[in-house]
C-alpha cells in the first residue's frame, strides 16, 4: 500500500493564484519530498524536508510537515501556467527499509 | 555529474512475449536503484529495489522480474507479457534521500 496520499487529487486555479496540496502518510518517517511531474515525463525532485524540520522555502515553494499529525503541505505562490503538472509526495522511513514510496499525485492546472 | 539513461522510450508488444528493459546511471557509486510502474493518471507503484549487485527486493507479487549485474545497470524483465503489465515504467536512483529519474517507458501490450 502507499505510504503516502495527496489531496486533493486534481487542483485547477487561475494565473497568479496560490495552488495547496497536501500530504497524509502512515508510519513515522526519516524524510518527506516533494517531486513534480510534467505528462509522460519522469520525475523531478523539488524540495525535501527532514523529520526534524517544520518549513522549508524553495523559490515560489513552501513545504511544512507536521510529524504529529503526519501530513505536510506544499504551497505554490504565485502560479504560472508552466507550473501545470503533477505533483507527488514521497517517503522515506527506517521502518520501510528507506525505499522511497510515492503518494497518488495531485493534478494541477494553472489557467492563463 | 551525474545521468540516468532510460530505454525505449516507448515499447509496444505483444501478450506472452517477453520483455527487457535496461536502465543505466552514470557519475555515481553504490546507488540504490528502483523499478517504478504509474497507471494513467495515477500515483507510482514500487516494484523492485536494489542496494547493491544482487540485492533486489521484490515490493509486489507480479508477473515481472529484476536483475542488477553490475553496480550502475538494473534490469526489468517478463518472460511472457500480459495485457496487464501495460505501464509507464519508471527507472529511478538515489544515493541519499534524493532520487533521480530516467524519462520512463511506456509499454504497451497488445
């Protein structure tokens, strides 16, 4: 089963508009990242949190993570059409074996 | 620096033929390797991960099959192919948490 699971599963927005998507995950983790995924492309890493840390800043990207409730978010301020794609969360965890297992995705769409 | 090389791009095959798809990485040592398949429009299905020569784990009970005879090289295969093993297959590594991907596969079985 997937460790993690994103929501909502498909996000549209207007240009310039903030785009929120979340993370939920099960067991207790060593990291949590967040990966981008334009159509019929393979995947690209964008930020990684540590289970010790609460925010992270990536350029126009914000991720939390809330150990105690096992979920993170990651914000997109300011969108732009290019930012169209999917957006995954992944996990890695002592308990796993540090494979790094994949959420569903959720599928944003930035309008011009 | 480092790369990962991925191929076909696309693979169109027929049911119980078999399959070999073959994922290279370049610039780097000892990675742990992985073996991705994504439905469409879904999230990624962990089917093999390997941390060394040898070393596969098997995540999901499956018609399909991995191989890593040298350190970068990691191998997926079926010896007969069926319509459900259609996919987008995603060849991955990482040293540390961070991985890495090829541009992915996508097979389809007729």
């Amino acid at each position: 089963s997937q460790q993690g699971e994103e929501d909502p599963q498909a996000l549209s927005i207007q240009e310039g508009e903030n785009a929120t998507m979340n993370c939920s995950y099960k067991t207790s983790i060593n990291n949590l990242q967040w990966y981008r995924q334009n159509s019929g492309r393979g995947l690209v890493h964008l930020i990684l949190i540590r289970s010790n840390e609460r925010e992270k800043h990536s350029g126009r990207l914000r991720v939390t993570l809330d150990t105690s409730k096992k979920s993170s978010s990651l914000l997109i301020t300011a969108s732009r059409a290019a930012d169209t794609a999917s957006y995954f969360c992944a996990t890695d965890a002592w308990a796993a074996g540090n494979k790094l297992t994949f959420g569903g995705g959720t599928r944003v769409l930035v309008k011009p | 620096s480092q790369t990962i090389h991925q191929w076909p791009a696309t693979l169109v095959q027929p049911v119980g033929s078999p399959l070999s798809l073959e994922c290279t990485v370049e610039g780097t040592s000892n990675p742990n390797l992985y073996w991705y398949r994504q439905a469409a429009g879904r999230g990624l299905q962990l089917l093999f991960y390997s941390v060394g020569i040898g070393q596969i784990s098997s995540e999901v009970p499956q018609n399909l099959s991995a191989s890593r005879p040298q350190d970068r090289q990691f191998i997926l295969s079926s010896k007969k192919l069926l319509l459900s093993d259609s996919g987008f297959y995603l060849c991955a590594w990482s040293v540390l948490a961070e991985a890495f991907f090829g541009q992915g596969t996508r097979l389809t079985v007729v």
